[in-house]
C-alpha cells in the first residue's frame, strides 16, 4: 500500500481521496488500525480537536511507527491539530504531542471563522511547500497551532500572523486544505507523493 | 493576502435525470442553463472560488439526484462545494457530507427548526453549516409600524427585512438581521445572504440589506441577488462588509466569464485568487 488515508470518522474523506486520485495515485481509506501498514499516511479531518483526539486514539501506535521510521505522514487541518500536545478548542484532552506547543484560538480582529483563500508565505525550507510562496490557499477554522519549537514552514496573514504549515523530519501539517485549494493546492499533495 | 470570494451558484432542477442548471427571474420564471457537474467544472476551470448548488425541485423524491452531482462534481473540481435546499435533517446533511459537499446551506429547515443550526455546528462543525436568508423589502410610512423590526433607509425609502422560506413562496415575519443574529449565536459559520428584490433583476446587489447585515454579525457574510456585470460585485465588496458574493446569470450565460471579473476586480484594487 503507497498511501493510505486515515478515516477516524471527522468529515468526509472522499475529497482528499478524490484529489489524490485525480493525481494519478492509488490512495487507500483506512477504516481500521490495524490495516494502517502504508509507506505514506495523510490524516484529514475537520471538526473538534476533542472528538478528533478519541477517535484518532485507536490509530496512534500504528502513526507512531511510521512517524519513528520516518515515514512521511501528513496532517491536515484538524489532522494537524492532533500532532500538537493539547488544545484551547477542547480543555483537558491530549493530542498525540508529537510537536511541543498549543492549539490556541486566533487572537485576531478579524471574523472569525477565518474562511477564504489566504496567501502563504514560505519561513523555513520543507520539501512539502516547494513552489508555493506567495500561492492562495483555502482556509476553514478558527484555531491554530503555536509550536513551541522551530517548525513553522508557512504562515498566512489575517489581522496577525496564522500558522499555515509545519514541518520536521517526515511530518508534515497544513493548516489549509489542500484538496480544495484547486491547482496549488494539487501542487502541495504531489509534492507529497513526491516524497 | 485574504481574498474576496467569487461564488457562482447552480439553482438545480433535480426532476430530469443528472439534474439541470436553471435560473429564475425574481424566484419565478425558468430558463435552462446546462447539466450541473459540467457547468461546475467549467466554472473551477476559470477560477470559481467556491461553488454552490441550490436545489430548487420542490418534491422531496430527488434527493438521490443531487448526491450524483455533488460525487461527479467532486471528483475533478477542488474548491469547496455547498449544497442548499433540501437539507430537513442531520441525516440530508450526511448524505451530501459523504458524497463530498464541504457546506451546506439550510434556510426553511433552520427557520422552521432553529436547533437544526446547533446541531449541524456540532456535528459537523460550524464551517460546515451556512444559514441562507432570503430577505424580502418590507416598505413602511412610520415607524410605528415596524415596531421590533430593524428599520434600514433605503434610497427607495424606509424598511425593514423579512424573511421567507419555501424559495420565497412564503413569509415568516421574521426579521432578517435579527434572524442573522441569532443564528450566529446557535454557531453558524457563514450567512448567505440574498436579497429577493433583487434576486434575477441584474440590477446590482441590495447595498443597504448587505450593510446592515454584515456589520451587525462578526460571521462571513456572502452577498447574493441581483448581480448583473462585474461592477456589481465591486460596489458590494466596496461599500459593505461581505467577504465574498455569488452571482448565477452573469456567469451562465457568458456575459462575463469568472476569470474576467476578478481580472476587473484586481484592477480596481480588489484583492482575489487569480
């Protein structure tokens, strides 16, 4: 198995599926842990970070592995969200940690959800973002992650600085979603199976 | 940069097989536009920021219909796709949820249940739920008349908003802003706001509905009815507060193609995803 698709139940998979279809790949959805064997994960995902931290639970040892054999795994949005150590979203729940920092609330004076296409500006080199400096992508949420170590790849702007991308080692996450970010963001997900 | 939305809308017919792409006049006459997933894609191609379907076949029997669209449409167009209309039930939203829809947009089932808003931010998510008001002028001589209402002054005169449901077959005496308010508070992501004055009559968007409204709640607020060529979509992203406008016959009929008006738009300053 190339790619797999993690589904933990938060939103619909068929669009991040849909997209890496149309870019020749042959994903595969992956409904139960221990069919998670893929040489490239990607975890969608919208909605709560507490849900999302439940029902991802069951799949966090065989994500963990890949993450140690330096598999590339991709989080996206909430996907995202789970790497980081807990959120303001959801008191009290632990993500998986395995980025040092918060998922906090947008201190912005700015509508909020931040819905839209919102240009990223590239900070620090990562494989993932190659080729997309300045690019607009599209944006749903009204949280985002502050790392409290140097990982940020890309940062967007609305009325303060957004964390749109990080990255180290072979994880990655988004803040966007790429699979509706027409073709930059189709650009983003084959310089993910280009890994 | 934040962009300005451009939002064609599909009004679908779903009583013919795979669905036809209509648009009426003031909510009433029908004219025929083409087949619903290939106008989306087409519209993708020339650089829609979002696309939604309205589904404007009054029997409930469709249904199916629709989900082909939104799975055909989702396999080659990646911008965020909403559905209205026909939406009662968390379990409808599910079905367009799975099929691949990102939003959908709920006007007489929020209405006529307003706890199907909180319930669809809960389940979904607030991003995923848009509330469409379909707001109607309602013209009066003093203000005792509007009494509760949220008077708005009009170069027509003064009004106040009401909303109607069923595609603007019937009226609720609700007030539009205050009804915006509210569904704000019960976690909608976004509002859809069409004027129904103005809706078919390519005569520009209604600028005092659209202020009012969108400076009066925080959520995003997407301006609808009555566009009618490109300096309609400036003026509303000029003179209110909307992020985004939607627009149906001008792009149908290739009066104007999408990637024109944001060229337009970009000249005059505006700031879009070209």
């Amino acid at each position: 198995m190339d790619l797999a698709i993690v589904d933990y139940s938060m939103g619909n998979m068929k669009s991040v599926y849909n997209a890496f279809r149309y870019l020749g790949a042959k994903p595969t959805v992956v409904k139960k842990p221990s069919d998670l064997k893929a040489d490239k994960i990607v975890i969608p995902g919208v909605g709560a970070f507490g849900d999302g931290a439940k029902n991802l639970a069951p799949f966090i040892p065989q994500i963990t592995k890949a993450i140690t054999s330096r598999k590339p795994v991709l989080g996206i949005c909430l996907g995202m969200h789970l790497f980081f150590e807990n959120s303001e979203e959801s008191p009290g729940i632990r993500g998986m940690g395995v980025f040092r920092g918060e998922v906090v609330k947008i201190r912005t004076r700015q509508r909020l959800p931040h819905i839209g296409w919102n240009s990223i500006k590239i900070k620090k080199e990562c494989p993932l973002f190659r080729g997309l400096d300045g690019e607009p992508m599209y944006f749903v949420h009204s949280y985002h992650p502050l790392p409290e170590e140097d990982i940020i790849a890309v940062t967007t702007r609305y009325g303060c600085e957004v964390t749109a991308g990080v990255c180290r080692g072979g994880v990655y996450g988004t803040q966007f979603h790429p699979e509706k970010s027409g073709g930059a963001g189709l650009k983003l997900l084959e310089n993910f199976l280009e890994l | 940069m934040f962009c300005k939305r451009i939002i064609p809308c599909l009004d679908c017919d779903l009583a013919v097989p795979r669905g036809r792409v209509v648009k009426g006049i003031e909510f009433k006459q029908i004219k025929y536009a083409g087949v619903p997933w290939k106008l989306a894609k087409k519209y993708y191609e020339d650089g829609a920021d979002e696309i939604v379907f309205l589904d404007i076949t009054a029997s409930h029997e469709r249904r199916g219909t629709m989900v082909e669209v939104i799975e055909r449409t989702s396999e080659d167009v990646f911008v965020p796709l909403t559905v209205g209309g026909g939406i009662n039930t968390i379990e409808d939203a599910r079905r367009v949820f799975n099929a691949g829809a990102d939003k959908v947009a709920i006007n007489t089932a929020a209405i006529k249940n307003p706890q199907l808003v909180n319930k669809l931010a809960k389940y979904f998510g607030s991003q995923a739920c848009v509330v469409a008001i379909d707001a109607k002028r309602r013209y009066i001589t003093s203000l005792k008349e509007a009494k509760g209402k949220t008077v708005v002054r009009t170069p027509e005169g003064s009004c106040w908003y009401e909303c109607s449901i069923y595609g603007g077959r019937r009226f609720t005496g609700l007030d539009a802003i205050k009804w915006a308010e509210e569904v704000e508070r019960r976690g909608a992501g976004e509002i859809l706001l069409t004027s129904m004055d103005r809706d078919g009559t390519t005569d520009g968007y209604d600028i005092q509905l659209t202020k009012v409204l969108s400076e009066k709640v925080r959520l995003p607020v997407i301006a609808s009815g009555g566009c009618g060529k490109p300096e309609h979509i400036y003026e509303v992203f000029k003179k209110t507060k909307v992020t985004a406008a939607l627009a149906a016959s001008i792009f149908h009929y290739n009066i104007f193609g999408i990637g024109n008006v944001k060229k337009y738009l970009a000249e005059k300053g505006i700031t879009v995803r070209i």
